[in-house]
C-alpha cells in the first residue's frame, strides 16, 4: 500500500510531477495505463489516487488506455477509494457535449453547438455554418476543421472515415471571431482555486496544448506531439490582470464539474462576448509561465497532494 498513485498515459508530460514527487520524498507509485490490469480483490494499492489520464492518448496509439482508466477509477470509487480527478471528472473532460450542457446549466456563456453522428442529420437543424467542427472526445486540437458548408462537412467524413474513431460522436460548434490579439485565455485551477492564468495566442491552428514538451520555449525547439502544428508558433504569455468576473465563472465550471485540478478555456469575442468553450481536467502546466507568477506549478501541486494525503 503506498500513500499515493498517479495515473498516467504520457511520461513526458508528467515527468516534471515525478521529479518533484521524488525531491520530496513522497511515496507514490506510477501507474501506466497503456498495458494495465487490474484484480478487483487487490483494490485499492494506494491511500490517494491522482487521475492524470488524457483522452488524447488515441492520437499516441493508446486508444485502450481511456476506457480502462474511467473503468479502474469507477471501481476504485465504488470500493471507497479516494482519487482526485476521479470518474466524474474524467467523464466530464471525456464529452465536449457534456461540458456545454454544464456551462449552459450554469448560464455561462458557451458556443453554440450541435451534437451528430451522421451529417446528414445536421441539415434537419437549419443553417450552422461556418462552423467549428470538434470531436466529442477531443484533445490537443486533433480532428478538428473549420466547416463552411455542408456539403464541406459530408465530403471531409467521406474522404476520411477515419475520422470518427474512437468515439464516433462530433459536435459543430458557432464559429466565433476572437478580439484582435487576444487570443484565448487559460485559467490553471488547483485544489479549486486560481492557479494562474495565461494568453494563448495560436494564430491558424488547434493544437493549443501547453505541455513543453509539445510546444516547446524556443521556437524551434524540439517536440515530441504527434498532433501537427502550424508553421506560425504558439505564444503563452502570462495574464495577471485576468478578469475576476472571468475567475468566478471558471471557479464554478471547477467546483460545479467535480475537478480538483483543471484549466478552463474562454476568449473574448468581437462583439463583447466572453465564452467558455473547453474543460480540461489533465492540465498540462507550463513553468516558464509560471515563474512569471514566482513559483514552480509542479511544486505547487505536490504541495495539494501532501495536503490532500494529510485529510485522507
């Protein structure tokens, strides 16, 4: 029985958490979801279970490591287990339809979407276009295209079936047109609370993860993402001045969707709207940004598992 268990599919990703986890001297065990199994009767092998799974681990080949992970951690919840970024999380971060619904039960402001699994269905709704199509199951902008027609949309899924692997579910979403240079705008949360916050400015593409080993601090530096990215880089400034009214509404997002450690997503549109549109619940830090904030994110959470393995 170890004290703490990190769930995890990308090693890059979470090697800067390992790192810090070891300085300290905690006792934790590294659970790769890729290969697993599990003996129900040996449940659990932790006193605290920290969920770092990804449902864009079908983009890296490891399609399988999604369903088992939401599996183990719906058994290990029923067993009275404890896991940070548990089921319900996951769950939430799993379906870009379930966060819309979220963010509309909470009249906050979110794109209009329509959820399909045949585009033919989506002409019975009316006019949509342009539009933003997006993967239910989502992650690191992969499978994602902008749409001016339908017949765009019915050829794009003609010319490559493959696209509805694995979940088979899309969604189209209003195209919105961000403020000049604003880009969109990441809010960190930890524990529930404002971590930091920071700018995204990606002129042209998707990929907005802000892991450094996919986009790296110097231009030009080396990367291991497999979801291509556009010529132009991607720019993540910190924002200390971000809104309170902005945190408030992400705050809720965070507590209403059951995430202990999270980044919320919004941008400011060109006729005064702000939008929230994404949910993150493995939250890749970024440390240059962070230190512009005077600390070290991975720290900072190792900090939140102590605590939490003190309460548990």
């Amino acid at each position: 029985m170890h004290d703490l268990a990190v769930l995890f599919e990308h090693p890059a990703w979470q090697e800067p958490l390992f790192a810090a986890l070891r300085a300290r001297g905690v006792d934790f065990i590294a659970v790769d979801l890729k290969r697993a199994a599990f003996r129900d009767s040996e449940l659990p092998r932790a006193k605290l279970y920290f969920n770092q799974a990804s449902p864009s681990a079908y983009v890296r080949g490891h399609t399988r490591a999604v369903p088992y992970a939401l599996a183990l951690m719906e058994c290990l919840e029923i067993g009275g287990a404890r896991v940070l970024n548990g089921a319900r999380a996951f769950a939430l971060e799993l379906s870009k339809a379930a966060q819309v619904a979220l963010m509309r039960k909470l009249a906050i402001d979110c794109p209009r979407t329509i959820v399909f699994n045949d585009p033919a269905a989506v002409a019975e709704l009316g006019p949509v276009f342009p539009a933003i199509l997006k993967p239910n199951q989502g992650g690191s902008g992969a499978r994602m295209f902008q749409v001016d027609a339908l017949g765009d949309l019915e050829k794009l899924f003609r010319d490559q079936p493959d696209l509805w692997l694995p979940d088979n579910l899309f969604l189209l979403q209003e195209k919105l047109e961000p403020h000049p240079g604003a880009g969109i705008v990441r809010l960190e949360f930890l524990g529930g609370e404002l971590l930091y916050a920071m700018r995204v400015i990606a002129p042209g593409q998707f990929n907005l993860c802000p892991s450094e080993t996919c986009h790296p601090v110097e231009e030009g530096g080396e990367t291991i993402c497999e979801v291509p990215r556009a010529a132009a880089p991607v720019e993540f400034l910190p924002y200390p001045e971000v809104p309170r009214e902005a945190v408030e509404q992400a705050t809720r997002i965070v507590r209403a969707g059951g995430l202990d450690v999270g980044g919320i997503e919004y941008l400011d549109t060109v006729d005064g709207r702000r939008v929230f549109y994404d949910v993150n619940a493995n939250s890749n830090l970024r440390p240059q940004v962070a230190r512009a904030f005077g600390f070290d994110p991975f720290e900072r959470v190792v900090d939140y598992l102590v605590r939490e393995l003190a309460r548990t």
